[in-house]
C-alpha cells in the first residue's frame, strides 16, 4: 500500500512539472531556454506604425535551435509598406543546462531589431537595435503561485554599428507566474550601444528601455503576448509609451 501511495505521489509530481514550456524571450530579451528538438515555432509580433515582425524557429537538437525572421513597416494601415532590408537570423545553443544552484546558460545571435528601421547612409538601423550576438543566463525557482525566473546577459550587435556606437550591451529581466497559464513579464535592456552621437538623436527612450507584459498561455502550444514597451519614453520625441501584441504558436513533429 505504501508502495502504491509513493508511485502515486511520484506520478503527481512528474505530471506537475509537464507545464508549459519555458520562455525563449520575454518581451524583447532572449533567456536561456530554447525548442528542444523536433518543435518549432512561428510568432507574429505587431509593433507600432502599423509594422509587423514574424519570425520562424525550429529546434535542430535539445540544446540547438535556428530560425529566421522578417516583417515590414506601415504593413497594418493605409500608408505604403516599408519592407525590412533582409532576412535576420535567429541562432541559440545552450552551453550550460539549469541545474539546482547553477543557471542555465545559452550562447546566440538575433539579428532582428525592432521598430522601423532607418535606411539613412550614417545610420542603417533599426528603431530599437536587435541583441546580434549575446550571452545569456537564466535560473528559474518555484513558488506557491508558479515559476519565477531571472534572467541577464550580455550583448554586442555588430550588424547595426554603421553609427559608430557599437558599445558592448547589457540587459536583465524576470517572468512570474500567477498560475500556470498567466505570467508577468519585466525586463531593462540598458542600451548602451544607443547613447552615442547619432544613435542617441534617435534613441526613443531616457537612459535604456524598460519594458513589461503580460502572457496569456491558452494552451500549451499557443501564447498571446501584450506588451507595454519604453516606459522610460522621452517625452520630446515620443507622447506614451509603446503598446504591442505578440502571438506564438509551438508544436512538434
């Protein structure tokens, strides 16, 4: 009988923590979870000025997933379209798994900037550059209410340097869960490559951008995101902050 009651127990448990898989990203920074092999991804992120960002993922290995993204601005609206210039790349592999006192740690590049993007000679920038290439770190605990997880790293873009600020990045952030379908999202990306000469006449915030959200998880394979980006907007170049949606959808071969 105890035997029995222990085999019970342990099934509960294993079936606990068969939730959701973790976050890629929070609103803008990448963790250091990925696909594992055999799943892919596609998300669709809807930015200001009518732009549209989707992108494609799929996990090669357990620890190795590549992906590509693409998107327009105006492409929402009655303005004309503006297409992006290329194709960006979306590569992570994690060095490290998460274990009891050690975070998980992923090496990658993404390439994809946000916002519109600046095709001027001295510039050739996205609004928001993108992370290029980065290291990141990520430990998850649990509490009574779901997973909390804190994630920072570090990054350096070297695609969006045409400005001359190519200043190494940093950027943190943190995901809570109210329960298992419900997450709080808050992250800093300090912009450090953005405060320079003219990278910083175009910067849209004051001294980095915070950005929060909150992530619907419908069902295990189908996440709506609701963004609430640049809180720490400058109020000379921009009246609110900015508001998203963002929508991914994973399944599995």
């Amino acid at each position: 009988m105890r035997l029995t009651s222990a085999a019970f127990l342990s099934l509960l448990v294993c079936l606990s923590a068969q939730e959701y898989p973790p976050p890629t990203s929070l609103v803008t920074i990448p963790t250091a979870g990925g696909l594992v092999r055999g799943a892919f991804s596609a998300d669709m992120r809807m930015q200001r000025n009518g732009g549209l960002t989707t992108s494609l993922a799929v996990g090669l290995s357990d620890r190795f997933m590549f992906g590509l993204s693409y998107g327009a601005s105006n492409l929402i609206g009655d303005d004309e379209p503006v297409p992006y210039p290329r194709p960006e790349v979306i590569l992570k592999y994690r060095l490290i798994d998460e274990g009891v006192a050690f975070p998980g740690i992923a090496f990658g590049i993404d390439t994809q900037g946000f916002g519109n993007y600046n095709d001027a000679d001295s510039l050739n920038r996205y609004e928001i550059k993108g992370y290029g290439a980065y290291l990141t770190a990520s430990k998850n605990w649990r509490t009574p209410l779901g997973n909390l997880g804190i994630h920072l790293g570090a990054n350096y873009n070297f695609t969006e340097n045409v400005d001359e600020d190519d200043d190494p990045n940093l950027f943190a952030g943190f995901d809570f869960e109210f329960n298992p379908e419900f997450s709080f999202l808050m992250e800093y990306n300090a912009a450090l490559n953005q405060n320079d000469m003219t990278a910083e006449t175009l910067a849209l915030s004051k001294g980095g951008y915070l950005n929060a959200g909150l992530r619907w998880s419908l069902f295990q394979n189908l996440h709506l995101d609701l963004h609430f980006n640049n809180l720490l907007f400058d109020e000379e170049k921009v009246s609110y902050f900015n508001r998203e949606i963002k929508v991914t959808y994973i399944e599995y071969f």
